[in-house]
C-alpha cells in the first residue's frame, strides 16, 4: 500500500484483515472490550443539568486524522435528548415494565452488572475500581497507521487519569484469562481518554498520531458530520480511504458461507472467513472504479419531540444511477393522495431510466451482459412488451403505490383481492399506459385481468385491487397538509419517500395485532414513520424518523 501525509492512495495486498495477537489475546480482548465498551455506549448516568448545553470533548479529539472508519456514541449529548430519550421508551410498557430508568440513574453500573453476572470478571467492584475513572463518551474505529491493514481501535472518555490506570490495570487483570493477560492487552491513558488497541504499541502509535491532527481537525469528518446534521447519541463516519480496502471483500460470499455452516463451537477458530480458498469471486474491476468514487459518508442518530431520527449523508459516487431518479415528481405524487392514507413509497423517475440501470448493472457484472439480454429478449418474447419502451411507459414520470383505510383482516381473507385497499398512482399518460397492461391481460388470466384496469386521475392514471379506493386515488387529495405526514418526511425536496400512518384508519396497526395483546399495547404508542431521500449536489441525504403520540 502506497501512503501520502492524508492517509492511504490504494491497496495493494488483497489479504484479510488479521488481529496482531494469538487467539488467547482475542478472548481477551472481547471480555475488556465488553467492558470498557459498556461505559462508551451507554455510560451517562449522572445526566446532570450543568452540562445540558454542552456537548464537550468527544472521541474524534482522541483519534488521528487517518481513522477511516468512526462509530460513535453519547449519551450526554446536547440540547434536551437525554431527556427525550428516556421520555420515548417510556410510552412502551414492554420497556418501562421491564426496565425502571431516571434521568439520573448510572446506566454504567447496570450493564456492568449484567455483563459481569455471569463470573467472568470476579473480584472487580464497580464502585470502586470502574466508577471513579469511566466517562460517558466513546468510539470505535479503524485506524490506518501505515501498516499493511487497518488496525481496530477504540477510544473511552476518562474522568480522571490516574484512576483510570489503576482500574483498567485491574479490570484487565481480573478479566484475563491468565497472569499474561495485562501484558498481551493495548492500552493507553492520555489526557481526558483511555486508548484500546490488540497491542500496546497500536495504542501508543494511535496517541502519537493523533497528537500531531486529530480527527476532528479533519476537514472530510466535518463536511461529512455537518451533512448529517445534528448532533446525536449516535454518529458514523466513513472516510474515503475506506473504499480502498475494497479488495477485502474478495471471497465474501463462499467463505462466509462456509463459516457460519461449519459448525465449530470455538467462534475465535483459526479460520478466516475473509481468505481466499480457491472459490471466491473477484470483485470487477467496474466496480471498483465506481467505488474509487465513493467520498465518505456519515449519519447521525437522534430522539426530539416524541420521535427517535437517523440521518444520513453519502456522497454520490453513484451519479450514473441517482441521475435516474433525481426528480420531485414522488414528493408531488405522494402529498397529492387522500389526507386518510394509512401508507405509501413512491419514486420518481427520468427518462432512459430503465436502459440506465440495465447499463448499470452489465457494467458491474461485465461476465454476465450477454445473459441478461437473453434473458430481456426471452421475456419480450413470452409477454409481448418492448423493452425499455413499455415498462418505461407503464411506470411514467414516477409512480406511488398506496394503502388506504378500511383494513379489514377477516374481510380480506374471506374475500380475497378486491378487499385489499392498495393501489397505484402513476405520472403518465392513462391511455397509453392501458395500452400497455392490455398486452398482459390473457397471460394474467381473467381474475388477474379486472385489475389492469386504468383510471384517468386529471392527467395520471391510477388503478388498483378495490374499487372504492381506486376513486379515492384519483379524486381526493391532502396528504401533503396532513400534520403526522409533514413530521417524518423531509417536505418537497424529497425524491423517493416511504410514509405510514399507525394512527391513521382506526389505530389500524393496534385493530390487526388485538389478538396478542401484549404486542398490541406495545405497537399503541407509535405515530407516524417516515424514510426520505434526495440528492443535493453531490451529496444524497437520507431521513428516517419514527414519531410516537
């Protein structure tokens, strides 16, 4: 691997990823990880107010600017979050019977309790040998330090230095497996941060490399951290140099498969899931080109107002596929349907998009063009479509497919397909879209053909499985005014979009679960869900969110 002052250019070895220590340390390295892990994910107790505007020092300070790979938690986060968190899970009774939280409870010693019950680490108390020194922030990373491959990092906030040696010598030592277990563990106390690495020497290398630019002085982590938006518990980022370890994945599937069917009962077993053993598949080498694009990415997890988000940005190495759906035509679709839709996804999309994705897919999988226009020309022939023409016609300018009220279990059972409120809006011309399904009615078969049956909605064309919806579809309109819609998706700029209404059509979602009525009560207190996409410039954002009443 060649390197430059900003981390690796391109791989050349195409081997596995491999820990620098022997199984034993592994073992070991899982215990303390475990542990030390516990108090980066979920430390926090003592959420105090004096901190409540403050979100101070995080795990990037503690990590150099050549970490590739960063995931990131804090469960003392800015703002009212904490707060927000607790309130959410409480609306659940599956979590609040089970589990008895504060605000200001230490969730540190209560899964250091659960991860040490079983008598792995006896001899080591929390109060005394843990609390003093554990923080509430931490990281987990990959960490190029010139070497062939990256290393496994992870960073842990400290409240006091001197503490913290004394106590992870301890932990260590009373969760090792043996007197060798402090020496063959890497760790590193500096500053306000405890550095865990499979050797010592990782873990001083990462300290001195971070002592010359951190992370977060990295210009890549903050656009990308900033485009994910605010901070949250949880954060993401993926830097570019990632995708140059692509050639790791080389032999995934066969190997992979191999390993999980093998049987062994010792999950630290010699063999290496990521070898080559003779079977595996090259990535193409169109492919990598395509991810020779890739310029990092990040995402964010966050609880506000009753609801928990995760946004996402990427950049858009995959321009000759995004293109294709680039259009507002699904934000248009699907605010355009009745107000009382229980849910919808709709996309939009530009023209030649079916030829682009035809192309898209040859030229990652270059060995199998020939095969897929075969198989094109056998289905134009069994069913009578052109190809790309008539499938480009039948979808339009975009299309939203819709669930509307009136769900009714039994009903549907009993009555089959014309009791199921679904069906399709389309951006397109009815006449020539019928046209099209016409060359599918008698390969369909009468019971089918009733269906393909298009209705002209003011210059779109809607069909579907029950009439009184299909009316609905094509005369009514106001979910883009509805208040639960406006929450959880991200307004007109949105290119595709999935919404469903859990309170819409009588609580539906509770009504079809009242049979089990312990799934039921914890189904209740849910909203609204709400997962959008779009591509501004060259970054394509994401928006998942789940609101509850």
């Amino acid at each position: 691997m060649s390197t430059t002052p900003d981390g690796p250019e391109y791989l050349d070895a195409s081997g596995p990823i491999e820990p620098a220590q022997g199984n034993e340390n592994r073992k070991r390295m899982i215990v303390v990880g475990a542990l030390v892990g516990v108090g980066a994910i979920v430390a926090g107790g003592a959420w105090a107010a004096s901190s409540f505007f403050s979100t101070g020092s995080q795990p990037a300070q503690a990590l150099p600017d050549s970490t590739i790979a960063y995931f990131g938690v804090d469960l003392d986060p800015s703002g009212g979050q904490k707060i927000e968190a607790i309130k959410t899970l409480r609306k659940f009774p599956g979590f609040s019977d089970n589990v008895t939280l504060d605000t200001d409870d230490d969730l540190r010693e209560r899964l250091f309790e659960e991860i040490t019950k079983s008598g792995e680490c006896k001899g080591l108390d929390y109060a005394k040998d843990v609390e003093p020194w554990l923080g509430s922030r931490g990281a987990i990373a990959a960490v190029d330090l010139g070497e062939e491959k990256p290393s496994p990092v992870g960073v842990v906030q400290v409240s006091d230095a001197g503490k913290a040696e004394e106590g992870v010598a301890k932990l260590i030592k009373t969760c090792g497996e043996d007197s060798d277990a402090e020496s063959s563990t890497g760790w590193v106390v500096e500053g306000d941060w405890l550095v865990v690495a499979e050797t010592e020497k990782i873990a001083q290398d990462v300290v001195a490399a971070a002592g010359k630019t951190t992370l977060a002085d990295d210009g890549s982590f903050a656009k990308w951290t900033s485009e994910a938006g605010d901070d949250g518990f949880m954060s993401i980022y993926v830097a570019k140099a990632a995708a140059q370890y692509l050639d790791q994945l080389e032999g995934l599937t066969s190997p992979m498969g191999s390993a999980l069917g093998a049987g062994s009962d010792d999950p630290f077993a010699d063999e290496d899931p990521f070898a080559d053993d003779g079977a595996s598949t090259p990535v193409p080498d169109e492919l990598k080109q395509l991810i020779d694009g890739f310029d990092g990415m990040a995402a964010t997890v966050r609880f506000d107002d009753g609801s928990v988000e995760i946004e996402y940005a990427v950049s858009n190495y995959q321009d000759e596929l995004t293109k294709l759906v680039a259009s507002d035509v699904a934000s248009e679709l699907v605010e355009g349907l009745p107000a009382d839709t229980v849910a919808a996804l709709g996309l939009g999309l530009n023209e030649g998009w079916f030829e682009g994705i035809l192309d898209y897919v040859k030229s990652t999988m270059p060995e199998e063009a020939d095969s897929i226009d075969e198989s094109i020309a056998q289905f134009e022939e069994e069913t009578g479509l052109s190809l790309p023409e008539d499938i480009e016609t039948l979808m339009g300018d975009g299309v939203v497919v819709a669930v509307g009220g009136g769900i009714d279990v039994d009903a549907i059972s009993n009555g089959g397909a014309g009791e199921v409120p679904v069906g399709i809006k389309i951006k397109g011309d009815a006449d020539e879209i019928q046209a099209v399904l016409d060359k599918l009615k008698d390969m369909a078969g009468p019971e089918a053909a009733e269906y393909l049956e298009v209705t002209d909605a003011d210059g779109d064309a809607v069909l579907g499985l029950q009439e009184e919806f299909v009316k609905d579809l094509a005369s009514k309109d106001g979910l883009g005014d509805d208040k639960a819609y406006q929450k959880v998706v991200e307004g007109d700029d949105a290119q595709s979009i999935l919404y469903i209404n859990f309170n819409a059509d009588d609580n539906w979602l509770v009504r079809v679960s009242k049979d089990s009525p312990e799934i039921s009560e914890n189904l209740d207190p849910l909203a609204a869900f709400g997962l959008s996409s779009w591509i501004d410039d060259d970054v394509v954002h994401g928006l998942f969110k789940l609101t509850t009443d």
